[in-house]
C-alpha cells in the first residue's frame, strides 16, 4: 500500500516559513513606524524650543537696608552679626512662557564669606512679562568669619562705603501653554554698594559696630545663570 500525500513535503515546509517571513515583515514595519514617530517627536520639540527659546529671568536689587553691622572682638573666634533688608524686582521677559519658582533662598555674602542665615522665600508663578517684587529679610548671629574680616571691616568704614553681594538660588520650571518642563537649577548675583558716614569705633582690629538704616546703591542689576 502506498501513502498518498496531498501537497508534498517541501510544500508544508514552505507554508511553516511564510509566517515567520510574515513576522520578521511587520516588526521592520513596526520597528520604523516607532522610529519615524520618534524621530517626528524629536524634530517637533527642536522646533518648538527653537521658535520659543526661553530668556532666563532678570532679577533687579531695588534697596538694600543694613540695620545691624557688629564684629566681636578678639579673642577668637571672630563672630559676626547683622541684620539686612533686601527688596528684589524679578521679571519674566518672555511673551509665551511662563516660570514657577518652587523654591527659592536668599543670603548675603561680604567679601566672599556668607554672613547671613538662608531665608526661604515663598514659591510663586510668574506670567509672561510679569513683574514681581520679593523682599529678603536676613539675618546672621554669631557667624564665624575669618580673622581677616576686622581689618576688611574698619578700612570699609573708614573709607565709608561697604560691598555686599546679595544672593539667590533655587529650582525653577518653564510653563508653555499646558506643557511644563523639568526643573532647572538657578543661581542670582545682585551686588549693593552701601554707603555710611564715619567709622563706628571700629579700632583695635575691627571690633566695629554700625546700627541704624544705612543707604544703598539703586539700581544694581543681577547677574543670573540657569
């Protein structure tokens, strides 16, 4: 007796392939599909970022109020206290982008050494080339500083004007529409140059003191790196 096949066996052997060549077909399809889609998504948001083009924000220092000025006296550690109100003009010089600032700190630096506590400022969101005022209150006590801080002291006063360098940090995110971006690192340097009258019995290697409102330069404007 003899088996009698209806298709032969090359021709099963070449229908098992036909699938797979099917398969191997629609994941190129696929695989190129995901990356055109990719690909238009990439081109879209280059695009996007080049017709906007965020500026970063420009921070103005309006006023700066130094009400306490005091340096211990020897012997060490040299400790330093004051107390300095800074009053801040941020704005967003954007017409299509928005900012939230979720967190945001203030200090005061003299002669490189931070002499003032970080003051936490309240987060905000500001609109397209909007304005907006942030006042720092900060404050130091017994910061320790270097020895040769009294000396940078007296001379200031004798030549009766002090730099100081108003400081801010913190994170910040873009606002496009309904789209916001991740968060960005940011960092503000406004420079005050304030000005007093006479020397504050600061002999003796800068055990000086200065009390009271004392001016500010206006007009400072703040360098700003995102």
């Amino acid at each position: 007796m003899s088996i009698i096949y209806d298709t032969s066996p090359e021709h099963c052997a070449a229908k098992e392939k036909i699938p797979l060549q099917r398969i191997k077909k629609l994941n190129k399809k696929l695989f190129f599909a995901l990356s055109s889609l990719l690909l238009s998504l990439l081109f879209l948001f280059l695009l996007f970022f080049l017709i906007l083009h965020p500026s970063k924000p420009r921070f103005h220092l309006r006023d700066t109020s130094l009400y306490n000025f005091s340096l211990s006296a020897p012997p060490l550690p040299r400790l330093l206290n004051s107390t300095i109100e800074a009053t801040i003009a941020s704005n967003n010089p954007n017409t299509h982008v928005g900012v939230y600032y979720d967190h945001l700190r203030a200090c005061a630096v003299y002669k490189g050494q931070q002499i003032t506590a970080e003051a936490e400022l309240p987060p905000f969101y500001q609109g397209n080339g909007d304005t907006d005022i942030l006042s720092a209150s900060l404050v130091g006590v017994g910061m320790p500083v270097a020895v040769s801080l009294g000396y940078e002291v007296v001379r200031d006063q004798m030549n009766g004007k002090m730099v100081l360098s108003i400081r801010l940090d913190g994170v910040m995110r873009w606002k496009v529409g309904s789209w916001v971006s991740g968060k960005y690192r940011f960092d503000v340097d406004c420079v005050a140059v304030i000005g007093y009258g006479g020397a504050g019995g600061g002999g003796g290697g800068g055990g000086g003191m200065m009390a009271g409102v004392v001016g500010s330069m206006e007009g400072a404007e703040c360098s700003t790196n995102v």
